[in-house]
C-alpha cells in the first residue's frame, strides 16, 4: 500500500514534496474551545521551495478553501471572520461563504469559492495546536481528501457526523476545482 499522506515538514527534510503538483491541509484547532480552522491548499509547478525559520515559502500557484468552525460558545460569532484575530482569521466575509448549521449549535463555515494565490504562498510552522500535511497523488485522492477532513471534523471539532458529511458534500465541488489546473 502506497503512502496517501506524510506531515509537512517531514515530508521537507526528506526532500518528498511533489513539485508538479500536490494538496496541503493546515489544521489549526483550540484544544479549549475546538474552534478550528482548516485551509485545504492545492498547488501547482512549485518552482522552489523555501525553508526558513517560519516555516516554508512555495514558488507555486495556489487555490485555497478555508473552512472555520465556529462552537456554539464562540463570542465573537458577529465579526466578519476577515476581521478577527490572526489565529481565527480566514481571508473572507459572511456573503463569500457557506455557512453549515450542526446539531450541536456549532457553525460550519466553508469558502465558497477558492482563493487563488499567484506565484508563492507560505506556510509556518506548527505552533503546537495545529499540524500541516502534504496529500500524495494517488488514484483515489479525492476520497482521501474527504475522509480526512471529514474525520478532522468529527474526532477535532467535535461535529456530529451527519453534519461533518453535510459540510464535505458542499467541499466536494471545491475540490474538484482545486485539482484543475488549466495553464
């Protein structure tokens, strides 16, 4: 059986990151509150890749989806999540996303559309709360990718199961489009 995922920056020091083409996904989870964020990444041609101190810097195109999941006892649930604090911050405001309502009052809020990152993007290192992962290409990759977040969802951020299929379902299209690259 063939090797569908490998943390980040172990994947770097064995010098194992595709550079055609690949998937990252960040996930970023307060252990207290389980407010998390994930940031699925996708991207293409990397030219280079960066190490420094901070993490590590891709010369490559990018399209990004971010998904937030608010708990129920989040107090900031007003704030435009563009607004908030830089470890709750994702780059959208309420109308560019989708929200997903849980049974347990939670709220899943997912991009609507990718954010696309020309020529670099970077990616720290893990403060302690989050890990990064880089996603093999392999023939079932999309199946991956949705049992990954999926299960992220469920075991970290405490989302029901029907809710966390609920919010891969309306992830699946993004995917899709996130694997496409017309250049």
């Amino acid at each position: 059986m063939s090797i569908k995922a490998s943390d980040l920056f172990q994947a770097y020091s064995e010098n194992n990151i595709p550079a055609e083409k690949g998937t990252i996904i960040i996930v970023q989870v307060n252990s207290f509150t389980h407010y998390s964020r994930i940031q699925i990444i996708s991207y293409y041609n990397a030219t280079n890749i960066y190490h420094s101190e901070k993490g590590l810097t891709f010369m490559a195109h990018a399209k990004k989806i971010f998904i937030l999941v608010e708990p129920e006892t989040y107090e900031h649930k007003t704030r435009e999540p563009v607004s908030r604090d830089d470890h709750e911050r994702i780059p959208h405001r309420f109308d560019e996303l989708t929200a997903i309502k849980a049974k347990t009052n939670a709220r899943i809020m997912i991009s609507s559309k990718p954010v696309l990152e020309y020529s670099s993007f970077s990616i720290n290192r893990s403060n302690g709360e989050d890990c990064a992962f880089i996603f093999f290409d392999t023939d079932n990759i999309s199946f991956v990718l949705r049992q990954f977040i999926e299960k992220t969802l469920i075991h970290e951020s405490l989302i029901p199961s029907d809710d966390a299929q609920r919010a891969v379902q309306a992830i699946q299209p993004l995917l899709e489009d996130c694997r496409e690259w017309n250049y």
